[in-house]
C-alpha cells in the first residue's frame, strides 16, 4: 500500500493453526520485507480472490503455495518499479530489510514506503508509457488431487487397570512428514492439537442416545473431552520429504496427528489386554468397554 506495507488477502481462514502467521512468514522472506509489515486478511470473500478454502489441510500446501507465488510476482514488480526509479537494471537491484539495495554491494538505493509514495501518489515523476504494478494475483492448483497426501506413523504408552476399566496414557509419539516445514513451532503444536483431538475420541467423546432417539449429553457437563491432566506427554518427530506438486514443498499438518491417535490407543490396549485373550473393536474406549470385554459387568 501508499505506506510500504503489503497487503495479503487469501481465501484460506484461520481456525486456530497459525495461517495468518504462516502466510506472512512467506510473503515476508519472498519480498524481504519483516513479517510485522505484512498484514494479512483472512476469509473476507467480498474482496479475496475465490479459493477452495482451508479443508483437507489445504492451509499451508495449497493457500501457502499460492501466497508464495503471487509474493514472486509482485517482488519482480517492486524491481521493476525499482529499476525504473533508480534508471537501473532490475536484475543489479534486490529487496532486503524493508528497503531496496545494489544487489552486489547492498546499498540501499530507496526504501519500500518510499517507492509505493511515488507510485501512488507522483507517478508522474516516472519515465512516460511505464505502468508500475504493485499488485498481483495467484491462484494455485495441484496436478492430480486438491490437496497433498501427508503420512506418518504414532505410537503410544499406557496401563489399562482390569479393576477399574481405566485406562492411563503414559506417552504418545508421532513422527510425521508433512513436507516442507515453514514454520516448525506451529507444525508440532497442531500435530499434538490433532493428537489430543483423536485421544478424545478414543477415550471420551460419545454422543449417547435414549430409545426415543434424544441425545443424552448434549451439553458440556456430560459430554466429556480431554483436559489437559489427562493427557501424555507427546514427542513430535520428522521426516521431511517435500511434495512435488509446488515449489514451496508444503503438504499441510492439519489432519495429521488426528488421523491415527485413536487407532494406536486401541491397538495399545488390546495389546494390554492379549494375556486375557481379549480384543477390543470400539471406541471411546469407557470403563465400561472394557469391563465387559472382560467379562466383569
């Protein structure tokens, strides 16, 4: 904008994984501009740019690819207008630290607010018939599917009380490749985010209906969801194998840690139970399951 701030409008949405931060990152380190002067809007579908939206962990691989290469065209653009400024050729010129610099040496020839002051409001100081363009729009698609296959493996630790039917989580593991990493805080914190959503469902969340058809627990009082206290310590683990389908590499985090917790949970506790010649084969893993696989209620 006139103030040397970019402006980034996708059509991703924030739930909570770290998108606004995520894409900021990326248009950042492309323009060379510090993430604190890039804003980032978010879901506004009165001026955003059609998109498929964040499903199918769509948020980094797809949104973040995009961002990556609209941020590419516009940086050719600022140079560009660079060039034209400073009688230069885009090629000497580059963008570090907010500013434009000698591509050999790194003087700074003009800052970023600056050259967006010219073009908004002198340009006609600029050489006549140039168009300066500091806006650019992409969208992006991958080749076979609209989204990119993400894999890993977990492992979990626990005790199963055969008195009570309680099961105790001891520790959980995940290693994951989710392709390029950008920003490896928030990868590992939404794996585990995911992690403690699939443990929920293997131990807890259980939507109970009486014979009329009447959800039972529909309030937050009876329908029970894992606390913090209750949850293992989870060790976050990489491979990193980029996808092909970009350049930026990224396959998404967001499905990742769900997908598999409550199937190891499961196949934890019937390893528990293999001395009693039992087998487990649903879920949320209650008490009360597993009393009855064992014959005690």
């Amino acid at each position: 904008d006139a103030t040397g701030r970019v402006i980034c409008q996708t059509s991703i949405t924030e739930q909570g994984q770290g998108s606004e931060s995520l894409t900021a990152q990326i248009v950042g380190s492309v323009l060379g501009v510090s993430m604190e002067r890039v804003r980032v809007i978010l879901g506004d579908t009165d001026n955003t740019p059609y998109g498929g939206g964040t499903w199918a962990s769509r948020g980094a691989g797809i949104g973040g690819e995009a961002a990556l290469q609209a941020a590419k065209v516009l940086r050719n653009n600022i140079l560009d207008v660079a060039a034209a400024i400073l009688q230069a050729k885009p090629a000497d010129l580059d963008i570090v630290d907010n500013a434009v610099v000698d591509i050999q040496g790194g003087q700074q020839r003009i800052e970023l607010h600056e050259l967006a002051r010219i073009v908004y409001f002198r340009p006609d100081t600029l050489p006549p018939g140039f168009q300066p363009e500091l806006m650019a729009t992409r969208h992006f698609v991958p080749r076979d599917y609209p989204f990119a296959f993400t894999n890993g493996i977990q492992a979990s630790w626990l005790e199963v009380d055969t008195r009570t039917g309680f099961i105790k989580l001891l520790k959980h593991w995940v290693v994951e490749d989710c392709g390029t990493i950008i920003n490896p805080q928030l990868v590992d914190e939404q794996i585990r985010g995911g992690v403690v959503q699939g443990l929920g469902a293997a131990l807890y969340e259980h939507c109970i209906y009486d014979e009329r058809g009447q959800l039972t627990n529909a309030n937050m009082a009876d329908y029970l969801v894992p606390m913090s206290g209750e949850m293992p310590d989870i060790d976050v683990g990489h491979i990193v194998s980029p996808t092909l389908d970009g350049e930026l590499g990224a396959k998404g985090a967001g499905e990742a840690g769900t997908a598999a917790a409550a199937a190891v949970v499961a196949n934890a506790v019937n390893d528990a139970l293999s001395p009693f010649n039992v087998t487990v084969t649903e879920i949320p893993l209650t008490p009360r399951v597993i009393l009855t696989a064992l014959g005690r209620i």
